[in-house]
C-alpha cells in the first residue's frame, strides 16, 4: 500500500512530511533567539529528500535479514540530513540563532509547504475526477 | 502533521518570554524603591533561559524553558538624603541598581521574540488547517 501511495504522489508525499520537520526545526531556532548556549540547526532539504526517495525505491532497499542489520530511513526520518548553522554574527553567549535569518528562512519555508501541499492537493482532485468521472 | 510539535514549541516560547517581560516590568516598577536597609532593598530580576527537548525521539527540536529567576547581586546604591524618612540612622537610605534604558532594551528584545512567536503559531495553524482541507 505505502508503494502504491507513493507511486500515486510521486516524491511530493515525502516532500510535504520533510518540509513539516524543516518547519519544526526553524521554529526551534526562533524559539531559542534569546537562550545562552543554543546552536541554531538547519535540515538539508535536498539530502533529506534523496535519502527519503531512496527509501521508498524498493530496489534500492538494504535487506535486513539479521537482527543486527540496520534498516534504511523511513519518509520523514531526518537525521542524516541534520545540520548546524554556520553563525553569521558570533555571540558572546554561545547562542548562534541570527533572528532575521531564521525568520525569512521561515517564511519561504512555509511558501515551500504550500507549494508541496498544492501539488499533493492537486493529485488527490485528480484520482477524485478518475474515480467519479465527473 | 503527527503530533504537531510545532505548537509546544513556540508555545513554550511564549511563555518563557511572557516570563522575561514580566521580570523587565517589576524591575521598572521597582526602579525607584527606597529601603533603609541594604539587606530588604529590591533587587533587579532576569528570567534564565535554557532549551528544553519536546520530542524525545527528535533530539534537534528544542522548546525553551525558564530555569530561573535569578536576583542581580550587583550592591544598592547609597544615596545620603537625611530628610527621607525610611533613612537609616546615619541618613543614607539604599536604592535598587536598575538602569531603566538596559530594561527598556532587554522588553524590546523579549517583545520582538514573542512577536515572531506568535507568527510562527499563526503560519503553522494557517498551514495546518489547510493540510486539513486537502481535497475539498
């Protein structure tokens, strides 16, 4: 069933999820703007993105036949993909969240998720139409 | 959108923040408080922030939380003003040391976070309800 989801979405159903955990880790960042010691991180969209494509590709799945073998990320699993923000101003308190980078870095992400959620909408309307003919 | 951790987030930074502007607001209130007594004079407030995990199975989301509310142990300022009636013996009497711009600065810095709080829940509802309406 997740295949034939998948099949049916294309690579904007992983899209959508990463671009929620995108927005989730901005909204940590602004959160913290003002806590001593707090690194500001960042996820990788476009590794994220062919890590989770990868994933979903039943070729390219590792076989876990041993209890030891370790499977491979599933759709919003994020964590190879977690990055640190570079700080463009260093402060004295160890906090490297710049406000108004975050905040337009929030911005276009939440453009981003309307544009993955568009397209997802758009395939739902479509299957709509197949199925009632109207 | 599973559990939606977006909302403890940035809820949990509301409050800190409502902490740090409610400390800035009594150390202004208390600006010109006067003790005969070193010891009973007012002493400036800050809230202490520390970032909190709010999802255990995501270690990189971080709420906030406030660890404390720390006393300035900066000494009050001895003014000698014999006619004040809470003077002390000798006519000094002890005044908090607050500097009125630093608080206003420190209010201004808390109220911008909280208004980029507050966006951030606005934009998550917005996108949510509209996840929620995929379809229609």
């Amino acid at each position: 069933m997740a295949d034939s989801i998948n099949s049916l979405f294309g690579v904007h159903a992983a899209a959508l999820g990463l671009r929620e955990a995108r927005m989730n880790v901005l909204a940590s960042n602004l959160a913290n703007v003002d806590t001593p010691n707090y690194k500001a991180r960042d996820i990788d969209f476009a590794r994220a993105l062919a890590d989770a494509t990868a994933a979903a590709e039943p070729q390219s799945k590792l076989a876990t036949s041993d209890a030891g073998h370790i499977a491979l990320a599933n759709g919003t699993d994020t964590s190879s993909a977690n990055v640190y923000r570079i700080p463009l101003q260093p402060s004295l308190d160890g906090n490297t969240v710049d406000g108004e980078y975050e905040h337009a870095a929030f911005a276009r992400g939440a453009l981003e998720y309307r544009a993955s959620l568009s397209f997802v909408d758009a395939r739902a309307k479509m299957l709509m139409t197949a199925i009632t003919g109207q | 959108m599973s559990g939606m951790p977006i909302f403890d987030i940035a809820g949990s930074a509301l409050a800190a923040q409502s902490v740090r502007l409610n400390a800035v607001a009594s150390n202004l209130a208390n600006a010109d408080d006067v003790s005969g007594d070193p010891a009973t004079v007012y002493r400036p407030r800050e809230a202490v922030f520390s970032a909190m995990s709010v999802d255990p199975a995501n270690p990189s989301l971080a709420g906030v939380r406030t660890s404390g509310v720390m006393e300035s142990q900066a000494p009050p300022i001895k003014r000698y003003e014999p006619g004040n009636p809470l003077a002390d013996g000798t006519g000094y009497v002890y005044a908090p040391d607050i500097d009125p711009v630093a608080q206003m600065v420190n209010m201004i810095s808390s109220s911008r976070a909280y208004q980029a709080d507050v966006e951030v829940v606005n934009t998550a509802k917005e996108l949510a309800m509209s996840t929620l309406s995929m379809g229609h």
